[in-house]
C-alpha cells in the first residue's frame, strides 16, 4: 500500500486487478467505491495500517454485500480510504495525506468512512460503500452533504469484513442522489419487517442541545422546518432516565472493550505504528473488563428498551446528526477530539440500541454541510429512506 490516488485522495493506489459485474440490473451504469475494510477479490484488505496491509493474503471472496451490489449491475472503481482500522470519527489517518472534503475543503471528510465519502462527494463514485460503528456513516455524509444511514444491527450481513465492535457495526453506503440510495436500499435490504407508516415526530431537548452555537441552533431550526412541511412539527418527549454522559460513556465502554477483544492480540504482537488518537483509543479499550461490559450490556437493553417505547410503531426521532458542520483541518489535536466527544454523544443513541438513523443534507454553516438525522424503530430502515426521499423533494422544491 502505498499512498492515495487522485486528487481528492478518496482512492487507494492500488495495482487494479479485474473485478467483474453484471452487465445489467438495476445498478447499471453507476460507479461503486468499496471502503478498504470489505474484502474485494484480489485485493489485500488494509484497514488503513500499513503493517495490516502487509500481512494481509488477498482475499479469496468478495464481501457478500459488496457482491451484491455487482451482481445488480454496480462497476467496481477502486478501494478507499478509511481511518486507521476505521477506530476515529475525523478522516485523519497518520498513515495518508487526508481525503479532501469537496464541499468545504477546509474542513475534515469525518471518517472513519473517509474516501468513501470524499469519493461520492467529488463525483468520482455514484455508490461507496462504508461502516458505521459509531458514526462512520452518519458524520462523514453529514459533513460532506451526503444521504447516509445506519443501518438496524444485523439486517446486512458483514461478512467479509474487519470488525471493530461486532455488537455495535453495520453495514451503509453513501450517495447523493436518493433515487440511487433507495435502489440500494431495495436491493440490500429487502421489504421491512416494520410494517408501521412513521407519523409521529419526537425530540429530545438534551440532544437538540448538543449543537455548537447561535448559527448552528438556527441552521437546525430551519431544517426542522422542512421535516415539519412534510410529518409535522416534532413534539419534545423524556427526558431519558440516561444522561447523555451516561450514553456516551456506556458507548465508549463497550466499544473499547469489544475493540480490544477484536485486534488486542494482534496490536500486542508488535510495533503497529498506531496513529495518535487510534492507539489512545486502542490503550484505553485494553483496560476495561468484562465485569465492566457485562454492567454496560444491561445499561444499554435499559436503553433500548426505553426508546422503542418513546418511538413506538409509528414514532421517529428528529436530532441534529452532528453539533454542526465539519471541524477545520487546521484545528488543534485538543479542539478535535473535544468535537469528537460532542459528536458521539448525538450519535451513541442509534448504536446502543440498534435502531436505524438515516442523516439528510438539509443545511449549511458557514457554507459547509450540516445534517439532520431521523431515527426510527428497529427495522424500519427502508421507511426511513422513502420518508427521507419526501423531506428532500419538499426542502428541493423550496429552496
């Protein structure tokens, strides 16, 4: 592995070796980019470390999703970057020059689906797909004024696939268009258990007070907006028994233990050149136990069995996606990370529970990307994509 091609460095550069699609089906002609934590036949399957691209074998099957997507048509256009073993939230890998975000290019892609994002951004894809454990989907489409959802834990298979926290990822994709998302959607996700039609706005004050300021909190406001042209103005329920210190923490304990479980042998086994952030990450996962995740395991069915009774058959949750739009490149390691820890706080909710959130390209600060996010009940994933094909089409129309 050795670097990044093209000018937004979404793209490994990578020797290309054939990857055959059908020539026909309902992703015909469109472009796809493959996150380099999903096994691609022939290809080493990276993680963003260099030393696990080393050792790596080429893989002998495609990942089963990303297989599926060729077999409907999808042509295969290049593996893409990903935060280091895809444990960070910024788009910053030590290892590689950061992929460009398109629509600010001052600013960070988020990550740790970064050239997979940037790619879609820039043109250069029509699909890419990407993880989301905590985030990974959901913060880089909002920073780069892209469609992203988190899918329900366990609707699409991840196979073929690194895990970070097996218990918290899931499979997503990103595009722009959402004609495009829901032809993945249709494909991958098949009909929705859920049978429900979502109707029912709800808010939480603690997360809608989680953006940054005076300008984001009026961006947020105009876009609740356009989410009420079409379902009604949302109606503030709880607050949770849990504090959002309380979600986030539980979050970051299972996901470092589960962290540690998945590549604590393998970071032990050698000098890994793990990134700043990645390796503090990695340090802190090592000293939790499991008496500690068993106790954050019943938190977190208290969790999810509190939001399923404020959602209900018919509810969905409105919520900022982000505190705002993407932290400045130039920003101090400290200003970052203090973003970061804001971030997951909005974020954890869908990953604690399992419940999918779909984020949409509603506004802009400062003239960057800033996304609103609608969660709804355990899989109501599809729902969740044709409800957001109605608020885009009224927010396009009036704008």
């Amino acid at each position: 592995m050795t670097g990044t091609r093209g000018p937004l460095n979404a793209f490994l550069d990578l020797d290309p070796i054939p990857v055959a699609n059908a020539q026909s089906g309902p992703l015909a002609g469109l472009r796809l980019a493959v996150k380099d934590i999903f096994d691609v036949a022939g290809y080493r399957t990276g993680c963003g470390n260099p030393q696990k691209y080393r050792d790596a074998s080429p893989a002998m099957a495609t990942a089963p999703a990303v297989q599926a997507l060729l077999d409907s048509g999808a042509r295969f256009v290049g593996k893409t970057q990903t935060d280091e073993l895809a444990f960070s939230l910024l788009g910053l890998n030590a290892h590689f020059p950061p992929p460009v975000n398109p629509t600010a290019p001052d600013r960070v892609t988020g990550g740790s689906s970064s050239g997979s994002a940037a790619a879609v951004a820039g043109g250069l894809a029509d699909i890419a797909t990407g993880s989301d454990t905590g985030g990974s989907i959901r913060a880089p489409a909002s920073f780069c004024g892209l469609i992203g959802l988190r899918t329900t834990h366990g609707r699409i298979s991840l196979d073929g696939a690194m895990p970070l926290a097996p218990s918290l990822d899931t499979f997503g994709w990103f595009a722009s268009d959402i004609v495009i998302y829901e032809k993945v959607g249709t494909l991958l996700l098949g009909d929705d258990p859920h049978r429900h039609e979502l109707r029912r706005p709800i808010a939480l004050d603690a997360l809608d007070g989680l953006v940054l300021g005076t300008l984001e909190a009026a961006e947020y406001r105009s876009m609740i907006r356009s989410v009420a042209s079409v379902l009604g103005a949302p109606r503030t329920v709880g607050p949770l028994s849990h504090s959002t210190d309380d979600l986030y923490w539980c979050f970051r304990k299972l996901q470092g233990y589960e962290a540690w479980q998945s590549h604590g042998a393998w970071i032990a086994g050698g000098d890994r050149m793990l990134g700043p952030g990645v390796k503090e990450r990695f340090e802190h996962g090592a000293t939790i136990g499991a008496a500690t995740a068993h106790r954050e395991r019943e938190r977190r069915v208290s969790v999810r069995l509190e939001l399923a009774g404020l959602l209900g058959e018919d509810g969905v949750l409105v919520l900022p996606t982000a505190p705002g739009a993407a932290p400045l490149k130039a920003a101090s390691f400290d200003d970052l990370q203090a973003y970061r820890e804001r971030a997951l706080r909005l974020l954890c909710l869908s990953g604690l529970s399992g419940f999918p959130q779909i984020t949409l390209p509603l506004g802009k600060v400062d003239g960057a990307p800033f996304g609103l996010s609608l969660l709804g009940p355990k899989n109501s994933d599809r729902q969740l994509i044709a409800l957001a094909a109605r608020i885009l089409s009224g927010h396009q129309g009036g704008a």
